[in-house]
C-alpha cells in the first residue's frame, strides 16, 4: 500500500473520532500517529489535496480536513 493511501486511511480515522462530521486535524497529531517526518507528510499531504481529497484549513499547511469527496472516497489500494 502507498504512504498516500496510508496518510489518507489515518485522516478519516481520526475524523471519525471528532464530533462534528469533518473536524480539522493538524499535520503534527497525523506525523505523530503514523511516526513520519513533516517534510514527507507534507508532500503526501500536497498529493491528497492535489487528488481533491483533503483541504488546508489556513494560509499555512498546519491542519487539514477531508472534502466531501474525500469523505466517501476508499483508497484501499
């Protein structure tokens, strides 16, 4: 499996465990959950967004959440 598919499998878990249906998760909480550096989150962390699947919540690319489409998707592979 990818470390894309992997970075976008940890981001909806995380999401199913907020309250509100797409809650914004920083890049820090996923690295330390997945044990990554920020600099190679960060790329798949561009390649999701480039996909549509994820958003950055700031001007900056400290916390993220999932797009509508990225709600339903299932990257599996």
């Amino acid at each position: 499996m990818s470390t894309e598919n992997v970075v976008f499998r940890k981001i909806k878990e995380i999401s199913v465990r907020g309250i509100k249906p797409r809650p914004m998760i920083t890049v820090l909480q996923i690295s330390r959950e997945l044990s990554l550096t920020s600099d190679s989150l960060l790329a798949q962390l561009a390649e999701l967004k480039r996909l549509r699947l994820v958003t950055f919540c700031d001007n900056g690319t400290t916390s993220i959440k999932l797009t509508l489409l990225g709600s339903v998707v299932r990257r599996d592979k």
